[in-house]
C-alpha cells in the first residue's frame, strides 16, 4: 500500500464529518485492518479459548474460577475508568493518535503472547487472570484512538458503512484465526512435528499465534494511516491528573446543562456497551459450563457467532445510513434482551436453546456497537475526534465492571436459590439487567440527525480526556 498523506487539520468548528472528504478505498481498508489484526484478542483469547480455558477445571470450581474471571474483568474495567483522563490526553492535543495505537498494538501482541506460560494448573489462575486483565486495559485504550480516526477515513454519507465495515472486518479476522487454531492447534491429539498436544500445550501455543497474527496485520494500518499535527494554537501543555479529572467533570457539566440529549447518549452507550462486553466476555463460559460444550463445540460456536456477527454488521451499516443508528441500536437491544432471557430459562433445553439464542444474540452485538460508534461520530466537531471518543471511553469504562460484577453476582444468588447443581446460567441474569438499563435510558434519545455537533471549550482550554 502506498502512505496517503495526511489531511489538513479542519476548522476546530462544525461537525467533524462534514468537514472530512475521507481518505477513500485504500484508507477505509487500512483502517479496517487494525480491527482485523487486533480482532484474536477479543475472539480467541477474551471470548472463545482463553476465557475457556482459564475458567476449567484444571484451575478450580468451575463457579470459583468464572467469579475470578468475573472479578478480574471488574478490576481492569475500574482501573481503566481512573486512569482514562489521562492516558493519550497529549496524543489527542498534539495528533499523535496513529503513533500511540501502533505503540499499543504492539504491547496487546506482547500480553497475548505472554498467555503461553499460562499452564493448566491451578497456580497459574491468577497469573492468567492479570495478563487478560492486562491486555483488556491495553485493548480499549488501543480502540478509542482507533475509534477517533474513523471521522477522518469516512464522510457524511458513509460514516455508517464505513463503521460497520470496520467491524465487520474484526469479526471475520475472528473466523479465520479462530478455524486456524482450532483444526490445527485444539482438536489435534498430536500437534505439527509430532508434538503431543498434552498440557494444553495446543491452546498455549494458539496464544503466541494471537501475538504474531496481531504484529502481522496491523503493519497495512500503520504503513497508510499517519498522525495529524495539530496547529501550534490547538496544542496544550500536559495536565496533572487532578486538573484532567477536573476537565472531565467540566465537560460532562457542560454536555448536562447545554446538551443534555448527548448527555443521554453517553450514559445509555455506556450502559449498554458494558452488557455488549459481557455478551462475549461469558458468552462461550457460559455454553462450556452450563450447556456442556466441549473446546472444539465452543469453537465451532465461534466460527458460527463471527460469521453471522460479521455479516449482519456489514449489512447493518448499509442499513445504519438510511434509517439512523439509534433505530439499529434500539432493535439490537430488545433482541439480545429478550434472547437472553430466553437462555435462562430455557437452558434445560440444552445444546439447541443455546445455539439458537446464542447465535441470535450474536447477530446483535456488532450492528449495536457499530451503531453506537457512529451515532456519536456524527456528533464529533471537527479537531476533536480524539477528545470525544475519549470522553466515549471514559464514561463506558466508568460502569464497565457492572456487567462482570452482574453476571458474578447472580451466580452467587443462583447457588444460594439452587441446592443442586451448577448456578452458572444465572449469570445471564446479569448481563440482560445491563443491556435492559442501557435499552431504558436510551428510548428519550432524539436521532442524532435532530442534534447539534457537541459543544467543545476554545482551543488551548482545558480539553475533555482523550485516550
């Protein structure tokens, strides 16, 4: 691919997509590629092998080991949301973004690959456990710089396709590692060389896989993709933590007094995203522990989840331009609600309730997120895409242990409500109260075609975090 050249910076007034002319095929398709390459983090490792595995037998109680899973991810997402006003708050001010998502992929190859001395033993848990939390923090700081480029990759018009596209991409990145490690590193007795696949070495090594697939695919990214400096007079010095928190509560402050719909939006995205999370986050601990999957069918559910996933958001995003992403998120809520319910009290239906709904939840999830991102893109004023999506990140990772502390919470009901048998399946319980609030707080919302580009302070104020 060739470098395109960066664009010049536009007005620090108006709506970011407005002033965008977009950086056509060749930078859609680069830019599509981080999601693609960082994709094995979030399917292989959070969601369909690692968090599998992790939360077996060979680490404990199968209900010990998935409320430390639980408690791990509540931890990194609390860290994340007070460490967030400042992490890449001179990133955004400088146009730095490009350069500290390279530097951040390159750390989630490193923690994704450090999985392999995750042996199967239960003295390995928390080791295991401090390494996914890690790369979760490392992940979502990666993706809110990620996200903050999409304003300068699409235009008005395509804003929705080109943020379904994006993950779209993710999701299919997700099959092909995911068929990969399976048929050659999860369902062999004996692995390439003739290596025996004892130990859960196969697994182990799937994990350095995840860290080379991430270095690989993302280099069209940064080959095509550079930073935008910003003008000297949009440039601000560093901040102290004390004055970045105090930028943030003066942003939100301001959003709830002058602009209180996206105030709305903010507080119903974060919900929601938060139980999308948890969505995939238990998804596959739940088909394992409760439904009886073995590895290979959890991986064979993955394949399926990501293709339909990746399909229904593509399509979705074509959708997402003509009827408005708050229609695209409202629907995908009441599906994945009602789908979810459905798994929880039918889940002594078996393998079948499970494949059903599962598969019907996983259509969900990609078209509410992709929505979602571009409902506030359209929002964005122009110069401060990073600022935005960073204020997006933080009021997420502000309630994103809920959904972990949820879904662990109405395990611990279920096994006091149940004498016999595992309680696991109530945890679902958790991640649909999540997506229900999400889903409530989201129905006042006006379509972000009937709001105004948020209002943002003067160049060389104190800006709203950015990651």
């Amino acid at each position: 691919m060739t470098e395109i050249s960066p664009q010049t910076t536009p007005p620090p007034s108006g709506r970011a997509l407005a002033a965008s002319t977009g950086l056509g095929k060749r930078g859609v398709l680069a830019w599509a590629m981080w999601d693609w390459g960082a994709q094995p983090f979030n399917t292989v490792i959070t969601t369909f092998v690692f968090a599998v595995y992790i939360t077996s037998s060979s680490f404990g109680d199968t209900d010990s080991t998935s409320r430390s899973l639980s408690a791990s991810t509540a931890v990194a997402g609390l860290i994340i949301a007070c460490v967030a006003p400042v992490l890449g708050q001179n990133a955004d001010r400088r146009g730095h973004a490009v350069r500290h998502l390279r530097w951040l992929t390159w750390a989630l190859a490193l923690i994704s690959a450090a999985l392999f001395f995750v042996a199967p033993q239960q003295r390995f848990l928390w080791l295991g456990l401090g390494l996914l939390g890690l790369g979760s923090i490392v992940s979502e700081i990666a993706g809110v710089n990620y996200n903050s480029l999409l304003n300068r990759v699409a235009v008005e018009s395509n804003v929705g396709k080109v943020s379904g596209f994006g993950w779209g991409m993710g999701y299919m990145g997700g099959i092909i590692v995911l068929v990969a490690i399976y048929f050659l590193l999860v369902q062999p007795q004996t692995l390439i060389f003739g290596i025996p696949n004892t130990d859960s070495i196969g697994i182990r090594i799937a994990m350095l896989v995840c860290g080379v697939w991430t270095m690989l695919f993302t280099i069209p990214t940064f080959r095509v993709l550079r930073d935008q400096p910003r003008p000297a007079q949009l440039e601000a010095p560093k901040t102290t933590v004390s004055e970045a928190y105090a930028t943030l509560f003066r942003t939100i402050g301001r959003l709830w007094r002058q602009q209180r719909q996206t105030a709305y939006f903010l507080l119903a995205s974060a919900l929601f995203r938060d139980g999308l999370a948890g969505v995939f986050a238990f998804g596959a601990v739940i088909a394992a522990g409760t439904f009886g999957f073995a590895p290979g069918d959890v991986v064979v559910f993955g394949v399926a989840a990501n293709v339909i996933a990746g399909l229904t958001t593509m399509a979705v995003g074509l959708l997402d331009d003509r009827v408005g992403p708050k229609t695209v998120i409202m629907a995908s809520l009441i599906v994945l609600v009602l789908s979810g319910g459905l798994i929880f009290f039918l889940h002594d239906g078996g393998k079948p309730v499970f494949w059903v709904f599962g598969l019907l939840m996983s259509a969900c999830v990609g078209p509410a997120q992709s929505a979602s991102r571009s409902f506030l893109a359209r929002l964005v004023p122009a110069g401060h895409d990073g600022e935005i999506f960073g204020l997006y990140a933080t009021t997420g990772r502000v309630v994103s242990f809920l959904s972990p502390a949820a879904f662990g919470l109405m395990i611990t009901i279920g096994t006091m409500v149940q004498s016999t048998d595992s309680a696991q399946h109530w945890g679902i319980l958790g991640i649909v109260a999540v997506l229900a609030a999400g889903l409530i707080v989201m129905l006042p919302v006006r379509p972000a075609s009937e709001q105004t580009a948020i209002e943002t302070e003067p160049p060389g104020a104190a800006l709203a975090p950015a990651l």
